[in-house]
C-alpha cells in the first residue's frame, strides 16, 4: 500500500498527501502518506463478534468515498481543475488547472497550466517537483510563464526567496538564468 500511495503522488498532479485505507486480517489502518513520510492509525476491527461490519468501518469508508472534498482527499487547494478546454477544434489531452499562488500580494491573478508537464519528477519520496508551461489567466499563449510546484517541508527555504536574494545582487536576468515573477 504504500509503495502505491507514494506512486499515487507522483502521478497525479498537485496531490500533497494520499488517504488509504489497508485492510489487514479482520482489522483496518487509514494511513495517510506524504512526501515526508507516512503516518499509520490505531488499528481498528473490521467485524464485530458476530462477524457484522462495525459502524466504524462503514463511517470512514462513507467519509472518503462521498463526504471528503478532494481538498480534503490531499488536492493541492492552491489548484483547482479546469473545464474541459479546447483549441483550435481538438481536444486537449491532459487536464488543465487554474493555480493561484496563495499569500503572494503580487499575484492575485491565476496561472493556467498549458498541456501535460513540461517535467515530472517519479520519485517516491522528496519534493515532487512538477514544471509547468502556464499563462496568466485570460491571455493568450504566446506570453508564456514556468511555473514550479515542489512540496518543502515549512522549516526549509522557500525557493522565492533564494530568487529574490539573487534579483538583490543583480543576478537575475542575466543570459540562462531565468527571471522570477512571483512565489
């Protein structure tokens, strides 16, 4: 199971965390794992003594098949899934998201991802890096943005800002470095 979660958050885009439930003799684990690791429940009995489904079982199956928003179930809610798009009469093959940088002041606006990933990383464990070709909402693709969605733990360095220090010593801008417009 959890080989298969991990493989789950390095397959299914801005996915922070995923929920499974192992079934275990007659007991269940609901494990949630991340990138930092895994973190497994109490075990709880599956049937009680006259082998009937207990209320338990049933209410934490019922709360991850129908109650949980896919927030909840682990979705990045920075990103939301876009409608079904097209362009120029075909349909566009991978999913699009509308992605809004929360607690940036500089971009209220949202990023539209352009297409499947420019790149993925498939590791099971680490930041799960994901590149994105994406264009501010409501403009046209010829002004095209990067956009980098990697999971940290919240004691390490964001990325912005070792960009912003590297904008202060003049460092950005220059020919093969990129320049950075928000994070």
């Amino acid at each position: 199971a959890g080989d298969y979660a991990r493989l789950q958050l390095s397959l299914r885009p801005f996915q922070l965390y995923s929920i499974c439930v192992i079934i275990h003799g007659d007991k269940f684990t609901v494990s949630v794992y991340d990138r930092g690791g895994v973190m497994h429940g109490k075990p709880w009995r599956v049937y009680d003594s006259e082998l009937r489904v207990r209320k338990r079982f049933i209410r934490v199956i019922r709360r991850l098949a129908v109650d949980m928003t896919e927030a909840q179930l682990g979705r990045d809610p920075t990103a939301e899934l876009s409608g079904p798009n097209m362009r120029d009469d075909r349909p566009n093959l991978y999913p699009q998201y509308d992605v809004c940088l929360l607690g940036v002041e500089e971009s209220q606006q949202k990023w539209q991802t352009i297409e499947a990933p420019l790149w993925t990383s498939y590791s099971r464990v680490g930041r799960g890096t994901t590149v994105w070709a994406v264009r501010a909402e409501a403009q046209d693709d010829r002004n095209r943005y990067i956009l980098k969605s990697a999971w940290r733990h919240t004691r390490r360095q964001t990325e912005s800002s070792i960009y912003e220090y590297l904008r202060e010593i003049g460092i950005l801008g220059q020919r093969g470095i990129t320049d950075f417009v928000c994070g």
